[in-house]
C-alpha cells in the first residue's frame, strides 16, 4: 500500500434510467475475479492453524421457494419435492460436518449463524427441526450473538413460527417487499398483503427479539401513492428494523428475460433519481416515527437494541462458513462460492469434496479498500480504525475520490472521520467504484 489510489472517476450523473446489471455491492474484490483455479487458497486455509479469538460465523442457503421473482438472481428452486429437499439437507449437513473436521475450524463456536435464500420458511417444521438440531452438535450455537431467519410470510403458519422462534433465532427478517397484492402479483411475488399481517401479528405476540421487514422502492409498476401508503403501512406495525432496497434489473432475472424478448417491461419500472427519492421519504417518515437511519439501507427503532452482529462481523473480515448451493463465505482472508448448480453441488459433497467453486485470497490492499468501501455503506469510516489495522493513511491513499465526492456534495470529511451525505447514501453503490483498484474497474461485478 505504497501508493496513492486515484482511479478516473466516472460522471456524477451516470445513466438515470434503470437498466440491466448488478447495482449493489456486497463484496469485494469484484466475484467476477474469483476463480477455480484459487480454490486451493481456501484449503491451505483450512488445514492450517485455528485462529485465536477470531469470529466465525454459519450462513446455509436454503434455495426452495413457492415461486420465483420476477426479479430475483439468487440460486433457487421451486419444483423440487419432499425427497429432494431431504437429500439437500443431508448434503448440507455433511458440508458441515466436513468444514468441523478441519484443523482451521475445529471446536470454534460461531459467534452468528444466518438462514438465507431462497426461503428458509419454506421447509417444513420438521425439516427445520433436523437440520439446525444436526448443525448443533457440529457447531454448537447456544452462546451466539445472533441467529437470524429469512421468510417470505405467505410459507408462515403460527405452529412454524412458534418452532423458529424455539429454534434461538434472534432476528426474524420477513420478506414483505410490498403491501400492495397488485405490486405483488405483477413482480411475481407468492404472498399477499393478509398473508403478511397474519405472519406478524404472530411473530411479534410470541417475542422475537428483532423484528425486520424487507421493502423495495420502485418495483414494477410502483407510484408515489402506493410508496406513500407502504410507508405508512411499515411505520403502523413498528417494527424494528426496516430494511429498504432500490430495485435493480440484474442478468438472470425474469425481467431480463422479457427484456430480452420483448426490448421494454410490460409495466413502468422507476428511474433512479425517483428510487432515491422514494427512499429518501421513507427514511424522512421513518426518522418523524422516532426511527434511525443507521445505513444506506435500514431505519432501526432502538439503535442501542438493534444490532446487525452479521453484517457487523462479515464486513470487519470474520471467518463465515457458507454452506449450501452457491453459497458464498469467507475463511482466512479467501473469499469462497459453493457450486451454483443442485446437482454439481450434491455430486461433490456424495463424494466427501468441499463443494467450493471459485475463490478469491485477498491481500493486505484489497482488505484495506474491502473494509472500507464497506464502511461507507454504513454511513462513516474513521481514519483512526484503518490506522491501527491496516497501518494505513486512508485519507492520503484515496485522496482523490474523497475531495471529489466531497465538492460533489456526497460526503463530509473533517480529518478524521467521513460521513456520507443523505444524498451520497442514497446512491453509495454507484460511488463505491471509486475507491475499487484500477483493474477492478470497469469490470463486471458478478
């Protein structure tokens, strides 16, 4: 880190119109530079010396859905049956128990564990009961700090939310997106506005300790009035923590598809400039509610009770274990992504292989920029932590970008520590690729 970073930086307006491509940014160095051929780092790793003290943390991706998104890229599957889903659990659990038996991760208690989809609602109780208890006794969880669950409410039943809520999960997130059965229909979502206010109801009567809710801004076919009525609608049932995205179009999606076919959507989807409008209201409403902005993403009720130990942990260079179809995770400074296809995925854990993909082995830079694009995120980064880690002048090393996000009005620097401007939070993944190496820009990200 011997030199400044001063990459070229693109103009502020960029293209306003929402079109095909991944907008969000979740890691780095880009996947699109991860590769098979650097999945021995991730090896050499795990058969090396357990790490004092370092927090590890379990995500297992349930790919099973009711029915597909019209906007949805992540690996799932909404035909699969009974027998099938079994088989998945057993491969996930064996992944498990092959990642407990490395000298890396033997006898470490992780500190979060996290469900994530796909929909992990969709499995039955029973089904629910045998891989969390199977998981357990390979990594206990009794002391962690969080356990959070992904659900989409129309798979929620009160005999199943009783169940999870036994399981020790600790942050309940419901994928409610809309309240708007239209919105919903259209977008291809398989739930319903009453499916909704069943689910919560009961979640939050049996004492969840953190409640979220999911919302998009700008799906298809959204106006000013039904995002002012969602509002209203999430500000009403109090939840926690509320979690906002803007609407993206990326590849393998089902709009990208009739994209493809047709040239045009079949209704309006929002421009940017109104996606970042939409949420900056909604976090102006949210605030009025006595709620916090606390991301580029999320309002939280209480911030001193309302903590992201998954986020927090993952975005601060912790160990994850992913498990399960193109699950991504992070062991030793190497990133990591399981097979992304069922079968290829199965046919390596039958066969006693770690199903891991591609990988990716950070250095010293790339973990500086990684921490810190992350950061910004969030909403600040101060110089003082990047020094004592990293040794490292972050002011000096992105001098550039940061007096020119700064004229630009999409931050404040004060010396030792930025802050990103409302205006700058609202569109902070696009501002993100300043701040990437020069041959990580202008790549593909996924």
């Amino acid at each position: 880190m011997s030199e400044t970073i001063s990459p070229s930086l693109p103009s502020s307006g960029g293209n306003e119109q929402t079109e095909v491509g991944n907008y969000f940014i979740s890691n780095y160095p880009p996947y699109s530079f991860w590769s098979p051929e650097k999945v021995q780092q991730a090896h050499q790793v795990l058969a090396g010396e357990r790490p004092d003290d370092y927090p590890l943390g379990i995500y297992f991706h349930i790919p099973f859905c009711r029915k597909r998104c019209h906007f949805c890229y992540f690996r799932v599957y909404t035909d699969k049956n009974a027998a099938e889903i079994r088989a998945y659990i057993d491969a996930g659990i064996r992944e498990i128990e092959m990642y407990g038996s490395m000298p890396y991760l033997a006898g470490r208690r992780p500190k979060f564990i996290y469900f994530g989809g796909g929909t992990p609602s969709y499995l039955s109780v029973s089904q629910l009961e045998d891989l969390t208890s199977r998981m357990k006794a390979v990594f206990p969880w009794d002391d962690a700090e969080e356990v959070a669950f992904e659900c989409e409410p129309g798979t929620l039943t009160e005999k199943k939310l009783d169940q999870i809520r036994s399981l020790g999960v600790t942050r309940l997130s419901l994928g409610v997106e809309n309240f708007d059965d239209h919105i919903l229909e259209l977008n291809g979502r398989a739930h319903r506005s009453g499916e909704i206010d069943r689910a919560y109801s009961h979640a939050r009567s049996i004492g969840f300790p953190q409640i979220n809710i999911d919302l998009i801004a700008g799906m298809i076919d959204e106006t000013d009035e039904n995002w002012d009525r969602c509002v209203e609608k999430a500000i009403g049932l109090e939840p926690d923590c509320v979690t906002i995205y803007q609407m993206e179009i990326p590849y393998n999606t089902g709009i990208y598809k009739e994209m493809q076919k047709s040239g045009k959507v079949s209704a309006p989807v929002a421009d940017w400039p109104t996606k970042r409008r939409w949420v900056s209201e909604a976090f102006d409403a949210f605030v009025s509610a006595g709620y916090t902005v606390t991301s580029a993403y999320t309002v939280v009720k209480d911030p001193d009770k309302t903590k992201f130990v998954y986020r927090d942990a993952l975005w601060g260079g912790a160990d994850m274990i992913g498990a399960g179809v193109a699950s991504f995770g992070h062991l030793g400074g190497v990133h990591v992504q399981n097979e992304h296809d069922i079968g290829a995925y199965l046919n390596r854990v039958t066969d006693s292989e770690l199903p891991i993909y591609r990988a990716y082995g950070i250095d010293d830079e790339e973990s500086l920029i990684r921490e810190f694009i992350l950061q910004l995120k969030i909403g600040r980064a101060d110089m003082n932590y990047f020094n004592d880690k990293f040794n490292a002048d972050v002011s000096a090393l992105f001098s550039r970008p940061i007096s020119q996000l700064q004229d630009e009005g999409f931050l404040k620097f004060d010396g030792s520590e930025i802050v990103m401007t409302r205006d700058g939070l609202l569109q902070v993944d696009r501002l993100l690729h300043e701040f990437f190496l020069n041959d990580h820009q202008n790549a593909r990200y996924a």
